[in-house]
C-alpha cells in the first residue's frame, strides 16, 4: 500500500492514516509531524528547518523531501506507507513522484478525502488534541456538560486546542487550502490515480470506503510495457518466403511459369480466331458460297495415302 492523503483541514485523513496503519502495518508519513521531530532531535535537516522557520520562512521542498526520504528508508516502510501532509502542490508531487520512482516505490493511489465546507468547520472548531498520547477528539460529538480529558491515557490529562483550530483562523486555512490543493487534484487526476472517498458518515463507514478505494488500485493490472524498437520492426516485417521457394533460381520459375501462360495466352485467342473466319466466310459472294457447299470433296493423292 503506497497512497497519499488529500484532504481540506477538518477532513478527517490523518485519524483514517491512523487506522490504516494500525490495520495493514504501514507507516503514517505526516511531514508536519517529521518536521517536529526532526527539529526537536536536532539532526542536520531538522536545524536547516529550524532556521528557515525562525527566519519567518517557508521551510523548502528539498527539506522535506529529505525528511520523507530518510523516513521510507525505515524497515517498517517497507510493505509500503500512507504520505499525509505532503505533496501540497504540483511541483512537490513532481518532486516527490521523481523520488518516489528513484527509490523503486511509485504510488499506487491517491485518495481525496470529499467533506462539505459547513461539515469542516464544525470538526475543526471543535477538534482537541491529547498532549501525551496526541490522540485527536471532538468536543462538538461529546455529549453535553462533559469535561473534554483524554481516555486513553491513564492519568486522563485535559485537551488543548491547537491555535489554527481557532473558529477566525479556520475560514482562511480553507481558502489557502482550495488555491493550493485544486490544481494537484486535476495532476493526480489526469495521472489517473485519484480515488475520491465520501468522508461524512461513521468513521467505520469512511475507513471501509478508503479500504475499496485503496484495494481497487492495487488490484488494478498492471500496464503492459512498449514494444521494444526491435521487436516493433520484426512485426512490421513481411513474412519470409518458404525454403523451397528461396531454394529455387530464379531461371528455374521463370521457366516453370512460361508454359502456363503460352497455354493461357492460346485459350484465349481460339475464340477470337472463330469469330474472324466466320466473318471472312459471311463477307464472300453467294455464289462462291454456294459452289464450296456443291463441290466434290477433294481425293486423296496416293502421295497423301502413302502417309
């Protein structure tokens, strides 16, 4: 399984890259989350992205890129991963799809997330996030008058709000989204790897939904490949002409077809040569006619009887 996650914020693709990664054992490759932990280990990359943010800065491709390409190398991406977060416009899916190949592990798949803009809203406004097991929950789905603390950790530590969760940021986090995501939809369309998932419903319905989408392009067959130049010539060959005929010269068929069209060429002026004595006959006078019609047929000489 080797896909991408496309999806505005509040979609809902990082819980369901949770659950495929619990499920198939394929790694969660969020490049929000390889930043962090790059710049908080301190490596080369993650102080070159350290840098760049402190500068204000967008952090650049190569970096991440980097990130990604150290985190594939892993043994537990092996039987394949599931990118969230990345690529985030056609020149990285560029990027990333020329990597990808270098590295023997293009992607079979990638599934847009499709959730209405009042839906998104309503996840993000309420969206909060443990700070010890970074669990995701949902204030708006809790039931009224109940304190949000997480239930997975032991200690039950309260949620935080993250500051982009904020009702005034979310409507421009959209917008950016559209501007940027619109044109890597119609790329990985016309690249024919866009799987388009309804991302409204239970999570257990959405999680079956990519399931079909993800198993329905890795079952696809695969392309068969060109024909290679010199096979493409020897099909546009002309059959070859048979041993027999390669072994006889070329005086010897020659010969072998003049009987046949001397025979031919005499058939057909028999005919002709009726028709012209007839007319010779038809343009005599009456009387000649009528004499070679009376006369005695000729005897035979006894030159002709000795013969």
């Amino acid at each position: 399984m080797r896909i991408v996650l496309l999806g505005a914020p509040g979609s809902g693709k990082g819980t369901q890259a949770q659950r495929l990664q619990a499920k198939y054992g394929v790694p969660q490759v969020s490049s929000g989350d390889l930043l962090r932990d790059a710049v908080a280990r301190q490596t080369d990359l993650g102080l070159k992205a350290k840098a760049a943010m402190d500068a204000g800065q967008l952090v650049s491709d190569d970096i991440v890129l980097g990130l990604i390409r150290e985190r594939l190398a892993k043994p537990d991406a092996k039987a394949g991963f599931v990118l969230d977060g990345f690529p985030r416009n056609a020149d990285q899916a560029n990027a990333l799809n020329a990597m990808l190949i270098e590295l023997g592990a293009p992607l079979e798949a990638v599934l847009l997330m499709d959730v209405r803009t009042e839906t998104l809203i309503k996840r993000l406004a309420g969206r909060r996030i443990c700070k010890t097991c970074g669990r995701v929950f949902n204030i708006s789905f809790a039931a009224p008058g109940t304190t949000p603390r997480c239930d997975n950790c032991a200690d039950h530590p309260e949620l935080f709000q993250r500051p982009d969760d904020k009702e005034d940021v979310i409507a421009k986090r959209l917008e950016v989204y559209a501007a940027q995501t619109q044109p890597l939809i119609e790329h990985y369309s016309k690249l024919g790897l866009l799987r388009v998932v309804q991302g409204e419903g239970e999570l257990d319905e959405v999680f079956a939904r990519m399931e079909a989408a993800a198993r329905s392009s890795a079952a696809r067959p695969k392309r068969k490949k060109a024909a290679k130049p010199a096979a493409r010539k020897a099909a546009k060959r002309k059959p070859q002409a048979s041993a027999k005929k390669k072994a006889a010269p070329k005086a010897a068929r020659k010969s072998a077809r003049k009987p046949v069209k001397k025979a031919a060429k005499k058939a057909a002026k028999k005919p002709a040569r009726k028709i012209a004595k007839k007319k010779a006959v038809a343009r005599r006078p009456a009387a000649k006619r009528a004499a070679a019609r009376k006369s005695p047929p000729r005897k035979k000489t006894a030159a002709r009887k000795k013969k």
